[in-house]
C-alpha cells in the first residue's frame, strides 16, 4: 500500500523548532523568499516549505520556485535543504475524479504520472551526480539512497554506474551504496546486473570502506556471490577492516541457520577472527564459534577470546557484558572455565566494584577442590591490598574488602580444607571496617572446626587490645565465653579482658570533665594572612585559620571506653561472658580454687559497675535499661546462690551453642538445596514439550530450532525484550494507556506511555469526531517534576472522522513522581473558530523507575546512617498476618526483602529492611517495623521508615506505601 502522505513517506530529518517560531509563512512569502539574493533567507524560506509540507500542506507552486532559484546554488547547506526537499515533495500528479471513479468501478487501475517538472529536477540530479567535486557527488549518491521512485532513479543509474570508477573512494563508497538501493527496489527493472557489476568492483577495490559498502550489497542481494568471493579471500580477511569482518560473521550466522552442514567452511576465518585487533570483531567471532561448535577446542579459545577482552579493555560495560557471556558459558562448559578461573580473576583488579562483584560470583561457581587452594591464595592477596593506604580508593577498597572476605567464607565453607589457612589471615582485620565479616567467618570455624578452636581463641584474645567496633566486640566476647573448654584458655581468656574492662567503675568523673575540656580549649585557631594572584591578575588578600592538633595519649583500653560511653548491650554480654567463664572453670575439679574464687569477685564487682553505668549514662540505649538490671542480676545469682546455679547452667552453658550450631545446620541445607535446585532447573530444563510443534527449517525458513544458541538475531531481540509473550505484552501495553480526552469532545485523545529509563515516549492517538476538517491542531504539553520536553508535538490537518498518531519525548533526570498535562489546539475550517480542549493528567508513577538491589547488611546500615532525607509512615491496613503484609508492601514497591524470612513463622512482631536502586543511581532504604496487638483485634501497627539521599524518591515512595498499605487487591489474594 502507497503511503498516503509525506509524512508517513520520509521522516528521515529533524529541523531547528525555531523555524515554526511566531507561526508558519504563507505559500505566497515562502515563494517571495525564494526569490531573494540572500542565501540565508533561501534557507529559512526551504526550512519553511518542509515543515508545512511535513503538516500536509501541498504547496505546489514552491516545487518551480525551488527549482528555478535552489538548484544550481553553490552553497553547501542550501543545496542539503534542497536535498531535503526532494524527499518531502509530491513528484506524482493526483489522480483525476474520473479515474478514480473507473478503477472503483472494476476498470484499469489509476496509474501515476510524474510532474513535468521532475524531469528538471532529474537533471539537476545529474549534474550533481557529475560533478567534478567529489564531496557533492558522494552527497547525491547518500541522497539518492533514500529515493524509491523508479522513474527518477532510472536517468541515473548510468552516471552512478561511472562514479564506481571514481578516484575518490568517498564516492565510490556511495555509489556502491547507492546501486545496493537500487537493485534492492527496482532490481530487474532497473539494475539487473547489479550484483555483477559490484562482484567485479569488488575484486579490484582496495579501500576498506568502498569494500565493506560493496559487500554488503552482495551479503544482501547475491549471497552466492559473497560466499565465493569470501572463499577466495579467506586469508586475507584481517587486513579488510572491522566493518568487512562483522558482515562475513553476520554471512556466516544466515547460512549456518538455514543450512547447518555449511559451518564447516566458515570454522577457519572464524578462528582467524578470535585473534582480531578489533574488540567487536573478536567478541562477536567468539560469540559465533560457541553458536557454531561445541567442541571443546572452540569452547576454549572462545572462552580465551572473552577473558582477553575482560583484561584488555577499559570499558567498564565491555566488561560486564564479557561477563555474562562468560556466565552462560559456564553452564553448559564448566569445565573449560575451571582451567581458566585464575585468568579470569586477573580482572578483580578493575577499580569499579560491580565488576569485581560479577568477577567474584562467576569464579566461585567454576571452584573445585583442585584450584580452591590457589583461588583462596589470590583472594588474600586481594584483601591484603586493599589495606594498602596509597591505594586512593577507599571506598572501593571498604566494599571491595567485604566482597572477598565473603567469598573467602563461602569458600571456607565449601571447602574445609582452606579453612585453616585463611583463618589466621583473616583474624588480622578484625580492627578494620571489615571486621564484622571477619569475626562472623571466624565464629563460623570455630563451631564447625574444633581443631582450630585453641589457636584462634589465643589469636583473639592477642587481638583484644586491638579492635574498636562495638559490635565486633560483642561477638568476639561471646565466643570467648562459648568455646573456651580447658583451664589454661579459661584463666587467659579472664585476665585479657578484665585488663580491656579495667577497675570495675564506669562513670565518668567531673574532674575527668574539666581536663578534658581545659585539653581541648587550650589550642587556639591562628590566623595566616597572605597575598595572592586571582585568575584575573589582580591581587587579593586571603586568610588562613590554622588550628593545631593537641597530641592526646589516651592509654584506656577499648572495652573500657564503650562501657564508660554508656553502651548496655556490651555490658550484657560481658556480664554473660564472666558467668560463662566461671561456671565452667567451677566443673573443672583441678581448677584453683581461689583462682576462682577471685575470678567470681570480680565478675560481680564488674557486673554491678555496669548496672550502676545503665542508671546514671544518658545514652541512646537507655530504654534497655530495665532488660540489663534483670540479665545482669540473673547472672549474679547464677554465680552466688547453688539453686539458681543449678538451674541455668545447663542453658548458659549449652543452650547457645547448641542454638547457633542449629542455625549453621539450617544455613548449609538452605544453601544445599539452593545449589541443588539451580543445578536441577540448568540440567534439566526442557526446551520444549512434548505436545509443541515441529518447526523445519526447510519448510519454513524463518523458522527457529529449538537448538543450544539460536542465530536468530530478531528471535533473540523479542525474547530479550519479551515480545514474544503476546499475552504479557498486550496486558502491559493497556496498562500504560490514559485516556486524555472524553469520547463527547470534538477530538478524542489517548496516550501510550513508554518508560525507558530516563526517557518517556507518548504516543497520542488523536481522532476527530466531526465533519469537519480541523487545522493546526497542535497537542501542547507541559510537565511538572524534573522532566524535560525535548521534542514537542508538531501541528497536523486532520480530515473529518480521521485519525493520527502524534509523539512526543519527554527526559527525566530524577526518580520522583511527576505530572504530565496539556491541551489540544486546533481551528475548525468551516468555522472558523479556534477550539481548546483540556487534556486528563498524566501521573508518571515513581515504580517504572525503581528496581530491586541487594546489599549487605553492613553497606544498608552505612547508608541508613549517612542519608538525611527520611519519610515516617503509619501503618494502617486491613492485612492481618505480618509476613502477608511484609510481602505486599515487597511487591507494591518493587524491592528486594534482605531479611530472611518464611511462610511459617510465628510471633507478635516483624522488622525487615528492603532495599532498591532506582535508574538513575539513587538508593532507596525501606525499614518495615510491623506489631500485632492483642488488644487492637488482632489489627497491624507500626511504622514504615524510608531514607534516601534525596528528597524526592524518600516522598514519592511513601506516597506509593500509603496508596497501598490499606489492602490486598482481590486478584491478589494470598
């Protein structure tokens, strides 16, 4: 079917908008301009018709105007907007009534005659195409590309035949192309012997670019052909340029899916390919060979080719996309990767953390028993460096730290034969920002290998002078308390921290006060003042205030300092440790009796000291003040009163560990079963059912087999894209449809709304519902929020009971709710009248910018404490079972839960932390702390917390929880 106007024809180009400013000029203007000896007004005035005509204004009497005073101009922009306008123009006479009314009648069908002025513009056309310029004759050769009137194109094919032999490859470039359109339209009417004439070109051309034109043409239209020139010039493929190589890997992808036995004769230039200097070339061939083989010859230079890539480039995306073809590599060809798992960790030293990331969960799944020693090797060597303090990095190094230590542990656990060699290492952190990772994995061996209990309790307990994070503190007492079984660790254990816990006294005295601020006071600012050149050259006066550093040697120990900054839940769990301690030396018949006797002294001395620091220290942690005074005077009692001894010494001295012993187990079965079940859906994936159709390809060439990488580059696009899920597709598609207008206005309008990223696409479907013509009917839009119309909507004539599509784009530069509005303009010709129509709002909702991320417990903790932007909601709804809610709040938000949790557990209280990324970069901090109470009918309360680094994201996602906090929707019954 004939397009029916131009601008459904060609809309190649974009125009300045400052053309339309203050309204189109008239027919009669634009042909005055033309007139005009003033070459920019020329231009302004061609500007001009193209747009109208783009509108569908006809304009006739500018295509003489054009032709008269336009075509044989010598400036170079002039003669591209005349260009431009041989594009847009009608170059047919419209049919006549009567013709019409005869071919509707069932006579001869309307044939369409050419302008007489065309024949003008055709020779205008070849001068052009003769000219002894090369750069105007390789233009019109790239204009003539877009012509597909067979009667224009036919005067010219001699004239491009003779720019093949040009001296100038620019146009022998072009007129390759140009030949390639030709015979692609109009091949045996016009150029039959095209793929003929571009063959013998072909051979004696030795510009790349002119071969790489020519080739493709016949890639296109003589396949036959390009493979014999192809096998004839095999070895000399390499020195024919990147462009040449990716058409003989896109040659090789069409031939082997129609004809499978052919790949044998494409093996060879494709491993010749893998070597290529060119990234794309060699990606590209290593991609082809493991579609075409899966040989393990072709599987491992490929895999070579891939991990060159990922350690040769800069290209941080080149890298990430190495990676996931190395990941689908690994699932079918693990093996291969396994010889080369140390190559591909050579790119962990890439300073992005994603990269490292993916680098790390791609190595650990390719780890054997063979090469664990050698990849746990490399991994503390990397985490060695990382407390290099030249590096310049610190925060990749803090991140990057936890990333290994992580999959240190994972290989610790894997694997126990590695355990003992990392341990050690790793118990050097523990007073960094990685500590926490670092005592987690050392609690971990401790229960799971006693052999290795004595020497890393004697590491720790060397190492106790040495830590400052609360937290580590508390695990690392705990495990002293825990594991510590013989009477020589027990008495060592005691005395070390009793030395970090000092004199049992915990408050801080007034005296302590006035020297501490008489210290810090005493150091005054001084003032430097000196003269200075500004960028001007003048002179200016600048002042320095210098405030020297007061050397402060403070010899108290850590655990002191917590406890005096009034922290209870350290003083708990040294409470407990105490009573661990002396419990366990007291079962020991051969223990010094008033060795013990001494140790229980001091352990209520302390112990009371603490309860005494709770009452008085204001600190953050005061509410817990009651739950300290009841632990702490229980473990007094456990160690002064038999009965209370007898009674909770079973369940402080085996209860624990056997809880966390416990939670281990239930660790290594989750992570079992997981691994299993991933294993079982790659191994065991069906391609296809039994019941499916049987697609041949020599039935049905376009056709897909169901075979282990599909050469269907256009399958692979839907499926990437899911469009190949109609069902999906088309519910997704009338969920983005607003209704603009109402079906009783004049025009009815509605808009599909397409996200992608940080661009919106509308879609405006405008139908008019009168009789009448309607004229300059623009759609007007403005936005609220950060967003940005970039290309507004152009004006249109619509005929009566028609329709149109219209588009616009809109840039976001930031996740936050925002509104699109407008209003449609347009005059009715038979009256008159200029009409207004109010548009619906558009709400562009904050979820098509969020995605789900994950992170670890410590970096969502980091975060929650460095962004300022925080949004408090009440809960209210009419959900009654916690994990049901937590689960529809994960879904209405689109976030990833990181606390762990299931279907089946009790309990009056719930607390989650979920986390997303938006497109733009922005973290997004969702804490869920949710209450069932008895005594509000089994009714949920609580608070949703969110915290971001921006105002807008932490506002429009509580907008987005309080907009569906209240209730399940049906169709989403649990």
């Amino acid at each position: 079917m004939a397009p029916t106007n131009a601008n459904e024809s060609y809309c190649t180009f974009t125009l300045p908008t400052e053309v339309t400013a203050g309204g189109l000029p008239s027919q009669a203007e634009i042909a005055k301009d033309l007139e005009s000896n003033d070459d920019s007004v020329k231009k302004h005035a061609l500007k001009a018709a193209i747009m109208a005509m783009l509108g569908g204004e006809p304009m006739p009497r500018i295509l003489m105007q054009v032709i008269r005073f336009c075509i044989n101009s010598n400036d170079k922009q002039l003669k591209k907007l005349t260009m431009l306008y041989w594009e847009v123009v009608p170059k047919y006479q419209e049919p006549t009534s009567e013709e019409m009314l005869a071919a509707a009648s069932g006579g001869p069908a309307v044939k369409r005659k050419m302008l007489p002025e065309m024949i003008l513009v055709c020779n205008a056309l070849m001068n052009d195409l003769n000219h002894p310029n090369e750069f105007v004759r390789g233009s019109m050769l790239r204009f003539l590309c877009k012509l597909k009137d067979e009667e224009v194109l036919g005067p010219l094919i001699p004239s491009v035949k003779a720019c093949l032999e040009h001296r100038h490859p620019y146009v022998r470039k072009n007129a390759a192309l140009a030949i390639f359109h030709a015979h692609k339209l109009h091949g045996e009417a016009l150029i039959p012997d095209g793929p003929e004439i571009i063959a013998h070109f072909l051979q004696q051309e030795t510009d790349v670019a002119c071969r790489r034109n020519a080739f493709l043409m016949l890639y296109n239209e003589n396949e036959e052909l390009a493979i014999d020139f192809l096998a004839r010039n095999m070895d000399d493929v390499g020195k024919y340029g990147d462009g040449f190589a990716l058409l003989v890997l896109e040659l090789t992808r069409r031939v082997c899916r129609r004809d499978p036995t052919q790949k044998s004769r494409f093996v060879r230039v494709l491993f010749q390919m893998l070597s290529s200097s060119s990234p794309a070339v060699s990606y590209e061939a290593a991609w082809t060979l493991v579609s075409l083989s899966s040989a393990p010859t072709a599987v491992r230079a490929a895999a070579v080719t891939y991990i060159n890539l990922l350690n040769g480039q800069n290209d941080n995306n080149v890298k990430l996309i190495v990676l996931e073809r190395l990941e689908a590599l690994k699932k079918k060809n693990y093996k291969v990767l396994q010889e080369l798992l140390m190559d591909i960790l050579r790119a962990l030293a890439s300073p992005n953390p994603d990269i490292c990331r993916k680098v790390l969960e791609v190595a650990m799944d390719a780890v054997t028993s063979r090469n664990v020693q050698e990849v746990v090797n490399v991994l503390k060597r990397e985490v060695q460096k990382t407390m290099n303090e030249d590096s310049g990095n610190d925060d990749k190094d803090a991140n990057y730290r936890n990333m290994v230590i992580r999959t240190i542990h994972q290989c610790a656990v894997r694997f126990p034969k590695v355990a003992e060699s990392v341990v050690h290492t790793l118990a050097d952190f523990l007073n960094s920002d990685s500590g926490m990772q670092v005592i987690v994995f050392v609690r971990a061996i401790v229960e799971q290998y006693p052999h290795l209990r004595e020497p890393l309790l004697t590491k720790l307990l060397n190492s106790l002078d040495e830590i400052t994070s609360n937290q580590v503190y508390c695990v690392c007492l705990w495990i002293l308390g825990e594991y510590t079984e013989t009477k020589d660790i027990i008495a060592e254990a005691f005395d070390a921290v009793l030395k970090q816990t000092g004199k049992p006294n915990f408050l801080i005295k007034d005296k302590d006060k006035e020297n501490g601020d008489k210290s810090a006071g005493s150091a005054a600012p001084k003032i430097v003042t000196k003269n200075v050149v500004l960028a001007d050259g003048t002179y200016a006066t600048q002042s320095i205030y210098s405030e020297t550093k007061t050397q402060v040697h403070d010899s108290t120990p850590a655990l002191r300092k917590m406890l005096i900054g009034g922290d209870v839940f350290l003083g708990e769990i040294l409470a407990s440790t105490f009573s661990k301690l002396c419990l366990r030396a007291g079962d020991m018949p051969d223990f010094d009796a008033i060795k013990l006797k001494d140790m229980t002294a001091q352990s209520v001395l302390t112990m009371c000291a603490i309860i005494k620091m709770a009452e008085v220290t204001v600190s953050a942690q005061r509410s817990s003040l009651s739950d300290c005074q009841e632990r702490i005077t229980m473990c007094i009692r456990t160690l002064l009163d038999p009965k209370a001894r007898n009674i909770l010494k079973p369940t402080l001295l085996k209860s624990g560990r056997e809880t966390f012993a416990a939670f281990l187990k239930l660790l290594k079965d989750n992570e079992l079963k997981d691994s299993k079940l991933k294993t079982a859906e790659s191994q065991g994936e069906y391609t296809t059912q039994a019941d499916d159709l049987i697609h041949f390809r020599q039935l049905h060439s376009m056709a897909v087999s169901a075979g282990d990488v599909d050469l269907d580059d256009g399958a692979d696009l839907a499926r990437a894209t899911g469009y190949d899920s109609a069902d999906s597709l088309l519910a997704t598609e009338l969920s983005h449809v607003y209704q603009l207008s109402g079906f009783a206005d004049p025009v009815y309008a509605e808009a599909f709304v397409t996200v992608h990223d940080y661009d919106i696409v509308l879609e405006i479907l405008v139908i008019n519902r009168t009789p009448n013509t309607l004229a300059g009917l623009t759609v007007e839009l403005a936005t609220m929020g950060d967003m940005k119309i970039v290309e507004r909507p152009q004006s249109h004539n619509i005929g009566p009971l028609d329709q149109m599509t219209i588009r616009a784009s809109i840039k976001v530069s930031s996740t936050e709710t925002g509104h699109i509005f407008g209003t449609i303009v347009y005059e009715d010709t038979s009256t008159k009248e200029k009409c207004y129509i109010n548009l619906n709002d558009i709400h562009m909702d904050i979820m098509d910018y969020i995605r789900p991320a994950s992170c670890t417990d410590e970096v969502f903790r980091s975060m929650w404490a460095e962004f300022e932007w925080e949004n408090k909601v009440a809960i209210s709804t009419s959900i009654t079972s916690l994990v049901e809610f937590l689960e529809h709040i994960v879904t209405s938000t689109n976030m990833n839960c990181l606390t762990p949790h299931g279907n089946g557990e009790q309990g009056s209280f719930l607390a989650a932390n979920l986390y997303a990324r938006s497109v733009f970069g922005e973290d997004a901090l969702v804490n869920v702390s949710v209450e069932k109470k008895d005594d509000n009918d089994g009714k949920l309360a609580g608070y949703i917390r969110i915290r971001s680094k921006t105002q807008g994201i932490a506002l429009s996602l509580g907008d987005r929880i309080t907009s569906v906090q209240r209730g399940l929707p049906e169709n989403k019954k649990y």
